[in-house]
C-alpha cells in the first residue's frame, strides 16, 4: 500500500516537473508553425530589413525593420536611463546606506516594481508626454524617449535587486582587505567591489533589458505607434511588441498579415531568448 | 622604543562588552604573540589597532591607543591602515592576477609609473618570500596559488604599501605545516623593519616565532612577558593551564 502511494506521488511530481517543459515547447511549435508560413510568401530578408509596414495595403508590404529600429531605440534610451542609475542604487543600498534609509530604499524599489505597467503607461501619458513635448517644442510628445524614460522605470527594480544581490555577495573578506590596505571607502567599491560582482551586476543588467524590450502596454501607449525609421529620439516609433498587441484582434487567421505578426514573435523571441541566456551565463560565471 | 601604547582601553559591540582594561606596551621591531582561547578578544584588539573594528557600527571603544604617541582614532583612517597593515586568516587575493594584487595597493597610493610599480611588486615578493616561486607567472590568476602561496601573496601585498606595523590575524589556521613554516620564517625576517603583531590559535606557533607573548582570557590581559618566561615560569596560573592545554 505504502509503495503504491509512493509510486503515485513520485508519479505526480514528474508529470508537474514535464508540464511546464510541456506547454512551452507547445507554444514554441505553434509559434514557429504560424510564424514560419509566412517565409513561403516573403523572404526572410524582406521581412527583416523591409523599410515598410504596410500590412494591409494590396499587395501587403511586410517590413520590419521601423519595428526592429523602435524596439532597439527606446530599449537603448532605457538602458542609458536605468543602468547608471539602478546600479547607482544598488550600489548605495549595498555599501553606503545607514540601515534604516537601506530599509525604506528596498521597499521603495519592491513597490516600483509592484506598479502594474499599465498604470505607469497612463501615468507617462498624462504627464511625461506633455512634459516632454513642451520641453522640446515638438508636435507631439508620445515619442521614443518618453517610452525610453517610462520603460527604465520598469527596468529599474530588476536591476536594482539583482545588483545589489551580486554586491551583497561579494565576500565581506574582500571589503576588509581592501579597505586593511588603506583602500577609501570609493576605492574599494570601485577597485574591488564592483568587479566581483561584475558578472552579476551585468546580468541584473541583460535581465532588466530583456524586461524593456518584452514590455508592451505601457510603450503603445506613450510612443506614438508610427512604424517609421526613426531618425532622432524625439519622434515617434513602433515596437515589435507594441506591433503584435496592436494589430493580433484585427488580422484575418491565415492571411500574410496574421503569419507575419507570429513571424515578429518568433523574432522577440529569439530576442529574449539570447538576453536570458547572456544574463544566464553571466549568473553562471559568478558561482 | 614604544611603537604602540595602549592605555585603558576597554571595547563594546553593542551593550557586551569584549575588552576589558587594556595596559600595553608594544615595542618597536618586536614580534608580539597574542594567545587565548576563542571569545577572549584577540581579534577585537588586533582590529582596533588598524580600526577595522569601525565598520561595526555597534563598536564602540573607551580608554587610549596610540601609534608613536597618536591617538589611532585621531589619524585619518586610510593613512592609518596603510601604516598598520592587516594579514587576515584566510589569504584572500583579490579576483586579479598575481602581479596585480601586490601592485594594487601601490596604485592606489597614487604610484603612476611603471617601472616604479613593477620594481616594488618584486621587492614585496622577494621580501613575503614567494618571488621564485611566482615570478615566471606573474599574469596568472591569484586563486591558482596553493593556500600558503596566497597568504604569502597576502604578505607581500601588504608589504608593497609601507607599512610600519603588521597585524597577523592567525596568518597560518588554513595552513599546512610546510607553508606554516615559509609564514614563519618570512614573520621573523620581516621584523627586522617592521614591527608585527600576532594572533594565533596556536601555542606553538608563538613560542617559536615571539620575542614576548601576551595571553588574553574574557577580554582581559592576563600576562604579558618575555616568551621564554611565558612558556617556561608564566606568573598565572591560568597561563601555564592554557600552555599546557588544560583549558581552551
């Protein structure tokens, strides 16, 4: 009897364990299926680096490369944005804190984190965008760096957490040596601090830009949608992500536009997926 | 000559109180054993001679200790570390090459010059008594020393910025008896310039290399003598029990 049940739990277990494995190699085949028809009609090169999305027009023309140029661009802006400044956090969280301003700072970071990206979206829109649009005198302000800012909010409790994480480990024995050897208290963060926890500081990094450029509500709603090269930070953009959110409800199944928009999945995908697996190996490298 | 003077110092963390009444006298190129059992405030006190005990914020100290007549918490603290250098239990190399790790406490004094840095890494080396055994492989990385060669690193390092005190924190607890040794023998060659205190677990260990010996017990200073006395006449009785092993 005891056997039996034991059979049955370790049975259980596993089919939980496979699931997961299960369902995301499930998404992954229908995405590749819907997504790879499309390069029966186009050619994967066309698709890439096409300069226009039209995919409604007749014929459809099935450029994304405006998309790819917008994904890249207001990532890039958040990147610039958040990096410094969440590594800066993290670093005065870690080092130079008193323990009770450390305290207010962790929770203050869990609750950015905690702001649903749809709020933040909304928030940037009735605020960041006018702010923005008057600043630079521009037409409008639902631009790429509006995206950029919003999006480095959301950036910023990954990296902040994670940095700090990788200071925090940093054995206290290296702190002392450095700081024994007559070592200021910025030097040996600088000098010693900091590249030890090199390679998980970087991937609090890749993980918080893996979290941009998967981010969809919040930059269609403050970055304008046209899916056109940008040529400055100052205009406005279309994401990949934004792109699929977009246009999925109205696509016709089976039609180009419909291939075409799985298509863009399976390139965030492969997006994400090598951001993950840098950050991964990075984590990886620091144990 | 007097190099550190230490004068009813007593040391708290928080409400506990770690030492207590402190009256010492350390001398110019000595080798000073301090010995005791576990929790008796030997690495408390060789802490505050280099004020690392101040990164605890519940550290709080009474009485005088003084470097050449300087009250230690007058100083600034950075020149005061860089003239109490600090060897730790564990070697610990920076995550650098060999090289690097010496040169990097001359860099950060603000040596620029090349030449300059490389001459003092081999000097430092020479004199932690590992250059031939390391000098063919400068750029490797540190962690690919054995655990002797990396404390002896850890000498050299300290070495390289100038000090004139050296603090041993137990230098040789991880240590087998071979790299003891080479520890050893670079301690008792180095305070010829230097004057060294140290911290050890091991009784031995203080009877070979000591000129006096200090024993400490629940944070007091029991005796402090000649080591030959120490080890052959102590005056307490609680010394010739801890030497002889009854106790600690």
């Amino acid at each position: 009897m005891r056997k039996i049940k034991e059979f049955m739990i370790e049975n259980l277990i596993f089919i939980c364990g496979m699931a997961s494995i299960f369902f995301v190699v499930l998404i992954f085949l229908f995405l590749l299926k819907e997504g790879l028809a499309l390069f029966n009609i186009e050619s994967p090169l066309k698709f890439l680096f096409g300069k226009s999305w039209y995919p409604i027009s007749e014929p459809p023309q099935l450029g994304i490369f405006p998309l790819i140029l917008g994904s890249l661009l207001v990532t890039a802006g958040a990147a610039i944005i958040s990096i410094p400044i969440g590594v800066g956090c993290a670093i005065y969280i870690a080092e130079i804190a008193p323990v009770k301003t450390k305290e207010v700072l962790k929770a203050g970071v869990e609750l950015l984190a905690a702001i649903p990206s749809v709020v933040l979206g909304f928030i940037g829109m009735v605020t960041l965008v006018p702010f923005v649009k008057t600043v630079f005198h521009l037409p409008t302000g639902l631009t790429a760096l509006s995206g950029s800012i919003m999006l480095a909010f959301m950036a910023m409790p990954t990296i902040v957490t994670i940095a700090e994480d990788a200071l925090y480990s940093v054995p206290k024995t290296y702190k002392e040596g450095a700081l024994a050897l007559g070592a200021t208290h910025w030097q040996t963060i600088w000098r010693v601090m900091l590249p030890a926890a090199s390679s998980g500081i970087l991937a609090a990094v890749m993980l918080g830009i893996g979290r941009v450029i998967g981010e969809t509500m919040a930059v269609m709603m403050i970055t304008g949608n046209a899916a056109v090269i940008p040529h400055s930070i100052l205009v406005p953009v279309r994401t990949l992500t934004a792109t699929i959110a977009a246009e999925m409800g109205e696509a016709v199944v089976g039609s180009e536009h419909y291939f075409a928009l799985f298509a863009i999945g399976i390139v965030l995908f492969i997006i994400s997926f090598a951001i993950n697996v840098t950050a991964d190996l990075f984590l990886h490298k620091r144990q | 000559m007097v190099k550190i003077e230490v004068h009813k110092f007593s040391a708290w963390f928080g409400a506990n109180r770690v030492l207590r009444d402190m009256e010492m006298e350390i001398f110019k190129h000595e080798i000073l054993s301090i010995i005791g059992p576990s929790n008796s405030g030997k690495t408390t006190f060789l802490r505050t001679l280099n004020r690392l005990n101040d990164l605890n914020p519940y550290f709080r100290m009474d009485g005088m200790v003084e470097l050449e007549r300087q009250d230690v918490r007058s100083i600034d603290v950075e020149a005061l570390r860089r003239r109490v250098g600090m060897v730790f239990a564990l070697p610990l190399p920076l995550p650098l090459s060999i090289f690097e790790n010496v040169a990097y406490g001359v860099r950060m004094h603000g040596e620029k010059d090349k030449k300059k840095i490389a001459s003092k890494v081999e000097e430092s080396l020479k004199q932690g008594y590992l250059w031939e055994e390391v000098k063919d492989r400068l750029d490797e990385s540190a962690f690919k020393l054995s655990g002797g060669q990396q404390q002896r690193l850890c000498i050299a390092r300290t070495l390289a910025v100038e000090p004139e005190v050296i603090l041993f924190d137990e230098p040789c607890s991880g240590l087998d008896p071979i790299s003891t040794a080479k520890v050893e023998d670079a301690m008792v060659q180095l305070k010829e310039k230097y004057t060294i205190v140290l911290v050890t677990n091991n009784v031995k260990q203080a009877a070979r290399v000591g000129d006096r010996t200090a024993f400490f017990l629940g944070g007091e200073l029991i005796e402090l003598d000649k080591t030959d006395k120490i080890f052959t006449a102590p005056h307490d009785k609680r010394t010739d029990g801890y030497i002889r092993g009854k106790f600690g």
